[in-house]
C-alpha cells in the first residue's frame, strides 16, 4: 500500500516540495511525499498545484486521507493524470493555507479560555467555531480580551510527540469528543502554546501567537441543552 511522507506536520511553513507519483486514478494523485494538508481535525485539505518538469501544471482542488498512510491529492475535473514515477513539484495556495493556520491557532487560545470538553468544531479562512459541552453561556467580552492578551504577548507555539502510553495517562490532552487522535502509531503528536494550551492536534499552526492578528467573538449560540458554539473571526 503506497505510504505519502506529511512534510507538514514537522514544518507547516514548506510551501513546496519535490515529490514522485506513486498512484494516480478516479481517488485522486498519491505522491512519496508531500506538503499538502489532507482534510481532518476540522480543518480543510489544502489546494494547489502539481508542476510538472515540461511546465504544465495539475490543479488540485482538495486534498484528503487515504488508505493506510497515502494521502490523496484531488486534481480538478478533466486534469490529465500524471504517469507513476513521473516526478513533480507539488506546491500548496500558501496564501488559503496560512489563513487556516491562523484560524487554527486562534481556536486553541479559544479552546484555552473555556473550561469545558469540546463536541465540535471547524476551521475555515480567518474564521472559525468551536461546540462546547456548556450549560450556559460564557461572557464574550471576557474571552475576548484574553485571547487578544496571549495573542500580544506574541507566545511561541510548537509541535511535540509523546508516547501512546503517555497520553493513556494525561486524557485531559485531548480535549475534543467528537475527534480523537489517531491511534496505532506508537506516538501522537500534540501542539503547545507556551504557558496556554497542550493539547493532542494533527492540523497546521503559526509559529507565534502573534501571527494571528485580531480575533473577534462572534454569535454565541445554544446548540441543545448543554452545548454552545462559539465563533471566531480574524481581522486580515
């Protein structure tokens, strides 16, 4: 079964790589390595596109999780496919991508500043919602000025791995009901916000805090008796 290497999960700043088809077909492009993000977590698939050596390009309009380790890279409808072992550069919308990197980041500080478990989420361009298992409300205003605080303090955020068994014995690192990391690799990777946030994510973020720009609270909305969603928006 053909296995994709995720450049982005140790470097979400790559923009490009070079790469070699290993599949391609109706599901979509396989590359041995790769820079583009695949749906999960609540955060989209990157787009982009695929040069190729004689300077014709495969758009590609979504990017998703396959079998195994594979990640698929969607091309758009009528794109010719490339031959296995054709070499490309595979290059993402950095510009969409750093967008959601923002969004992503900011849910955390969100996350940080309510105490509860989350049922849900999304992360879209400089905007985003997190579900919270809440009775009532929280004060907007409140939430508001201290993600605006930890986003001035400019904190770094990194990517760390611990051991499965390590995260069996510290549940509170996985804040979300809804999804849960994925097992069976021996190790799960998780995201720090320095003196804010630890907790088990997959997705790409900024490096610091201070990258996001200006969060706004948005509607708080009821969602059953004990859930409220929460949405964000970034000021570009």
């Amino acid at each position: 079964m053909p296995s994709t290497e995720p450049l982005f999960r140790e470097d979400a700043y790559l923009r490009t790589c070079e790469a070699r088809v290993l599949e391609a077909g109706p599901a979509g492009i396989v590359l041995d390595r790769t820079v583009f993000y695949p749906t999960g977590g609540g955060q989209p698939g990157d787009r982009g596109v695929l040069g190729l050596v004689d300077g014709t390009a495969i758009p590609i309009v979504d990017t998703r999780k396959g079998e195994g380790e594979a990640i698929l890279h969607l091309p758009a409808e009528g794109a010719a496919l490339p031959e296995p072992g054709t070499r490309v550069e595979a290059r993402i919308d950095w510009e969409r991508r750093h967008r959601l990197m923002r969004a992503h980041t900011a849910l955390h500080l969100l996350c940080a500043t309510v105490a509860a478990p989350v049922t849900g989420g999304a992360v879209g361009e400089l905007e985003g919602r997190l579900d919270f298992d809440l009775p009532e409300p929280p004060e907007r205003e409140a939430i508001e000025a201290r993600i605006a605080r930890w986003i001035a303090e400019d904190r770094p955020v990194e990517a760390l791995w611990v051991e499965e068994a390590e995260l069996d014995l510290r549940p509170e690192l996985v804040k979300t009901l809804s999804v849960r990391p994925p097992r069976g690799a021996g190790r799960v990777r998780l995201v720090r916000i320095a003196g804010v946030d630890l907790q088990a994510c997959g997705g790409t973020h900024v490096a610091r805090t201070g990258e996001i720009g200006r969060v706004r609270i948005g509607k708080i909305e009821k969602k059953g008796r004990q859930n409220r969603r929460i949405a964000i928006a970034i000021e570009d």
